[in-house]
C-alpha cells in the first residue's frame, strides 16, 4: 500500500479549449456549480478577448443512478475537433459519445 487515498475514478481526459473567430469554446467541468442541470456535458463560448461567456449549449445528456457516487458517473469530453470550413466542432466523449455542434446554430446533434 502506498499510503495514497484510492481514485474513486480516472482523472477526466485533458481536452484543451477550442479558439475560433474570436471566440474560445471550452468543456464545462462543474457545471452544477454554474447552474446547470448536470456537471458534465456542456460546451461553453467564451469571448476570447474579455473572458466574458457568451453561451453554452449541451452537447448531451449524462442520466445518473440515484445513490451512486455523482462523480464517477459524470462523463467527460474526450475529444473536441474544430470543422472550419463547416463552423462545427466534433466532441467525442470518454463512453464513445460523438456530436456535431454548430457553432452559428448552437446546436447538438449525434454525429455519424
């Protein structure tokens, strides 16, 4: 035993946010804590000058069990691939999740 508490999960992938026009798009990793209806899953736009958030958007659902532990259940970005010329980002999730948003729509939708 090395004296260290036991990882009630793997550390979440290391996505790094995503600058387009003017505009940084980022995973929001606590969303509850900002208001939002679960921890995980949204993508925010952020005003890459000032910093200001100018809107999010859930890329998808993560439905939790009653009783277990919220955090291990919380699923992750894994992946976020900018579509220039379509104005889009792949996001691709740790369970294998893919999703097209359209960053003018501000829109998710399952990706083929």
């Amino acid at each position: 035993m090395n004296g260290l508490p036991d990882a009630s999960r793997v550390p979440p992938p290391d996505v790094p946010p995503v600058e387009h026009k003017g505009i940084r798009y980022a995973q929001e990793m606590q969303g509850l804590d900002r208001g939002f209806d679960q921890a995980t899953g949204y993508l925010v736009a952020y005003d890459a000058t000032t910093n200001e958030q100018l809107w999010a958007v859930k890329v998808y659902e993560v439905e939790t069990v009653p009783g277990l532990e919220p955090d291990v259940q919380w699923i992750y970005f894994k992946s976020m691939t900018l579509i220039p010329d379509r104005d889009e980002l792949l996001i691709e999730n740790e369970v294998g999740g893919r999703y097209l948003v359209d960053l003018q729509k501000r829109t998710s939708t399952p990706a083929p």
